[in-house]
C-alpha cells in the first residue's frame, strides 16, 4: 500500500473510471431522444462507481469507507441493469456491452474483496 498516495493509485478506481469512459462512449451512439433517459441513467451511475471510492476513501473513518465502497458496490449493480436494459431494448447490440459487463464483474469482485479486508 506504500504506493498509494492517493485515490487516483487505487486500482479499483481506476478501473471504474475505465468502466465510466466505456460507458460515454457506448452511450454516444443512443437515439436523441434517450439523452434525458437511458444515455443519463447509464452515465450517472457509471461516474457514481469512481466518485463514491474516491470519495470514501478520502473519509476519516473506515467505516465510511465501507459506506461509500457498499454505494459503489450498488451503482456497479445499477449500471449493469441499465446497460442490459439497453441490449434489451435494442439500444445497443450484446457484442457492445460484453467488455463492460466483464469490467463491472471484475469492479464487483474488487469492491467485496476491499470492503472484507477494512472489515478485519
């Protein structure tokens, strides 16, 4: 843990941020008409993944830590929702969304992994 200075060192939010740019640029191709809808819901909770472990980890105490990490762990499951909603609905084709929904599985991994190692 030496090498972390500060939450941009941290491994798990820099995949969220990946997962987040994946997600704007899988959202540019929606219809108009989805930008009030689908396109914000998609994004907002992508950025939400990213912004609530940067933002517990700069809390003072571990157990808001673990507060923003479980609002992190919901968004990741939010987004996957949406996304698949999305292929559902033919926003968008399976073979678009496969990378994120891998990426959002590894992100949910990481996140339950940290959150049981604050725990101890």
């Amino acid at each position: 843990m030496s090498d972390i200075h500060d939450f941009k060192d941290l491994k798990i939010w820099q995949k969220g941020i990946d997962i987040a740019e994946k997600c704007y640029f899988l959202t540019k191709s929606f219809p108009r008409d989805e930008l009030y809808g689908m396109v914000q819901q998609i994004r907002k909770s992508a950025a939400s993944i990213p912004a609530n472990i940067a933002e517990g980890y700069g809390r003072r105490s571990t157990a808001e830590y673990i507060r923003f990490l479980n609002i992190a762990q919901g968004s990741v499951n939010e987004l996957e929702t949406h996304i698949i909603l999305s292929e559902r609905v033919k926003l968008c084709e399976q073979k678009h969304i496969e990378q994120i929904i891998s990426l959002l599985r590894e992100e949910s991994r990481m996140i339950i992994a940290l959150i049981k190692k604050l725990e101890k």
